[in-house]
C-alpha cells in the first residue's frame, strides 16, 4: 500500500505546491484570501467533474436552479447584491469547471465525440475574432462576447461527450415531471391571485396583458415568455411518449400543457406550437395523426373562447413590430434591418464579438449603434437598451457576417433532422421516446428564434443544448453498439 501511495504522489505534487503558495499569499491579503479560496474550490470541482457520475447526478438539481434563475437572482439581491450576482453566473460557472474537466480527460486519453460541433464551434470562433481584428475591438470584449455567444454550443459539445443509461433518463424525466407540476401549480396560483402573487416574488414585467379576467401567466418565472416556452417543452414530451406509446391520456395530458403554454398569451408559443402538431402530422403520416384531431381542436376552441380577439389583435402587432412600424419604434426590426446592412458592408465577416445584438454590446455600449443610427430607436439607445438583446439572429448576422448565419442555421437543421429522422432505430420505447422529444426540442427553439434569443438565454439554451447533448450520445452509443 506503501509503494501505491508513493507512486501516486508526483502527481499531487504541483498540487500541493499551488496549495502552499496560495496559503503564503492569503497571510498577507484578505483579497488574496478569497482568491486562494476560490482557485482552490474550483480546482476541487474540476477534479469531481472528472468523473461523469459525478455530473450526470447533480444534473437535476443544476437545471432545477438554472430554470429558476432569475427568479432565485432577483430575491437573493434582497438579502445581498453578491448573492444575487453570482446567481446570474451560475450557469458559466458549470459550463467552465465541465470543459475544464472534459479538456483533462481528453488530455489523459479520452476519444471526444461531437467532431461537427466542434468544427462549427471552430469557425465561428474564427470568424468572430478575424472580424474583431478587422474591426479593432478591444480583446477583453471579443472573449466575453465570443463565451456568450459559443456557450450553447459548448454546453452541447459537453454533454454529447457523456455516456447515459435508460435509469439516466428515467431519473432525469422523474425530475421534470416534478419540476412540470411546480410550475402547473403556481400558474394556477398565478392565475387567481394575479398582481397581488407577483409582488410576493418580486415579479413585474412591462407587457402583461389581460383577456377578459385572464392575464398572461408566468407561474415561478420573470417573465410569461419563459414560462411559456417551458409549458410547450414540457408538453412536448407528453406528445412524444403518446407517439411511441399510443396512450390517449397522454395526448390529453399535452393538450392540457399546450393550453396552459398558450395561456402565456405569446405569438412565437401559439407558432410554435402549430409548427410542432405539422411536424408530428408529417412524423406520423394521415391515418396516425387523425387521433390528434379532437384533443387539439378542443384545446383551441377554448383558447379562442378565452382570447380570440386578442390572438388577431397579437398576430396585427406582431407583423406591425417587424413589418410595417418605423425603425425608430421597433427595436427588433432595427436590429434586423441593421444587422442585414452589416451583412452586406462587411462581408463575408461582422462586426467582431461582443459588438451587436447581444448582452457584451449592451453592457459596453457598442459604436456600431451609433455608426448605423440606430442609437436613438427606443430600447436601444445608451440611456435605455432595453431590447438589446431581444433577438437571436441579428446578433449572429451583425457579429459573424452572412456566412456565420449560415453555419449556425445548419447546423440547427442538422441537429433536429439527426434527432428526427433517427429515433425510430433506437432500441427502447424510453430512448425513442427522449430522442424524438429533443428533435421536436430543436424545432421549437428554431420557430421561437425569429423574435427571441432563445439559443443565448438561460434558462431556454441551457435546456436545450443540454437535451439535444444527451439525445446525441445516446444516437452514438446505439450506433457503436451496433457495429
């Protein structure tokens, strides 16, 4: 045992010496204290995240935390601003300590999967700081804007690169059947108590509206958008097991989702939803897909009961905001018009990371707004950016050029075709079952992508690259096994 212990001890060594290093500096500075800490709480976590169990069982808890967040961030800052600060950072802070723990493990060995990933990752990241260079923008900047921009991504590559068991995704869907019942229970909750339930969580948005006695609901989350991407998640999967497993009280257990996602009262939610009923329908063929035709016509009977003029009045709005309103007055067709002349003026690159459309350029106010005139459009001028970060794509357009556009896009395509076209081989109705919802995962989040950053945006990227992550391993390791 002596001898054992003896051999593994030149690996501890740089370890102990960082260790003793940190503790000589932390003697003479209370900041270097909390750094010592910090270096040494992360090299911990790496070293726990080395070994995957260790990730796939604190996985739950993590995305429990993740789809509260900004929740959970608003009331901390109650108690202290730090608090409330470090909540917003947590889901970087998982994604560093994961790659860091990924990059050890294929420095000892590790075979790493996911090779179009990466390379997509590698091309916009060359793309974005090739059009930083040309345009000047400071390093500090790019490398903030480049993580921000490239985390879905990583957090794909991440969890493609794990290896999960049907008990896996047994205990994950056991999770989220509890995490769906929280968040069905406070929307009810929210739909009695109305303003009076919100000032308790500290919840106030500008565009609630109201239907009769009915107001857009937001259950447990800052905003009904979020809350209603997450009924249809939820609901999705309800539809996906009624497809492998043809239980009718699953169908009506998705409609009963759809119809609380769509009280949300969100035009991209009501899209998105059709959009994935076609894809079903398609998926299915005629005679399979005529059983969803009551379930679905019930669920929007009543919606239209409920809200009929106010989906036609949403549907005029909707086209007014990117269509027929004044740049001036529309934030989000700013940001598309503009993004679209970027396109064209610095082709084939952008403008560089961290300088339009995203969070960087709104934190650092970006000179592309005021170089493109669009500093005085309400929501983004420097006084009030409100909508800054409202959109998805013109920020890959107006930082990445046309042909980062273009590499995304794709690969989003790919990833839902992949998933979609492929679950049928699978050998279990559980794995058919998680593949086939990560499909219909992908395909929402490209319909709700048009008016909304959901593939930059805790908690919606998050979920779903983390879905799409797992239902690809679990494609690799049938085809493995099938070789």
């Amino acid at each position: 045992m002596q001898q054992r212990l003896m051999e593994h001890v030149p690996k501890y060594i740089p370890v102990l010496a960082l260790t003793l290093f940190l503790a000589f500096l932390s003697a003479y500075s209370h900041s270097a204290l909390l750094i010592s800490v910090g270096i040494l709480l992360y090299i911990l976590l790496v070293f726990l995240a080395l070994n995957e169990q260790v990730i796939k069982a604190v996985l739950p808890i993590f995305l429990l935390v993740i789809l509260f967040q900004d929740t959970l961030a608003i009331n901390l800052e109650l108690v202290s601003p730090s608090l409330g600060s470090f909540a917003n950072y947590l889901d970087e802070v998982f994604l560093i300590i994961a790659l860091s723990a990924l990059a050890i493990n294929f420095l000892s060995g590790k075979i790493i999967r996911g090779g179009t990933t990466f390379i997509c990752l590698a091309a916009l990241t060359g793309l974005g700081f090739i059009s930083g260079l040309i345009n000047e923008v400071p390093v500090s900047i790019a490398l903030q804007g480049a993580f921000l921009v490239m985390k879905g991504l990583l957090y794909l590559f991440f969890f493609m690169n794990l290896t999960y068991t049907v008990y896996d995704l047994k205990r994950y869907v056991r999770w989220g059947k509890s995490l769906v019942g929280i968040v069905v229970v406070f929307a009810v909750v929210d739909l009695i108590l109305g303003e009076s339930y919100r000032q308790v969580l500290g919840i106030t948005y500008m565009d609630d509206v109201q239907r009769g006695a009915i107001h857009s609901l937001s259950s447990l989350f800052m905003h009904p958008g979020i809350y209603g991407w997450f009924m249809v998640f939820a609901g999705m999967y309800a539809l996906s097991v009624f497809v492998i497993k043809k239980d009718k009280r699953i169908l009506l257990l998705a409609s009963f989702l759809f119809f609380f996602a769509m009280l949300s009262f969100r035009f991209k939610v009501l899209m998105a939803i059709l959009i994935i009923l076609a894809v079903v329908y398609l998926l299915s063929g005629l005679k399979k897909s005529l059983t969803y035709l009551l379930p679905v016509a019930v669920v929007f009977f009543f919606v239209f009961l409920l809200t009929g003029e106010y989906i036609g009045d949403l549907t005029a709005s909707t086209i007014d905001s990117y269509v027929t309103a004044d740049i001036e007055d529309s934030a989000r067709k700013a940001l598309y018009l503009t993004a679209y002349e970027i396109g064209l003026t610095n082709f084939p690159f952008g403008e560089g990371f961290g300088r339009f459309g995203g969070f960087v350029s709104k934190e650092n106010y970006s000179p592309v707004y005021y170089e493109y005139g669009i500093n005085d459009t309400y929501g983004l001028s420097p006084d009030y950016p409100a909508f800054m970060t409202d959109t998805y794509w013109p920020n890959i357009a107006g930082e990445l050029g046309f042909i980062g556009v273009g590499i995304v896009l794709v690969l989003y395509i790919y990833l839902a075709a992949k998933l979609l076209l492929n679950y049928a081989i699978l050998p279990s109705d559980n794995l058919k079952i998680f593949v086939l919802f990560s499909g219909l995962v992908m395909v929402q989040a490209l319909v709700e992508s048009i008016g909304e950053p959901i593939f930059n945006g805790a908690p919606q990227n998050v979920f779903i690259f983390i879905t799409v992550g797992i239902a690809f391993s679990i494609l690799n390791s049938t085809r493995k096994a099938s070789e």
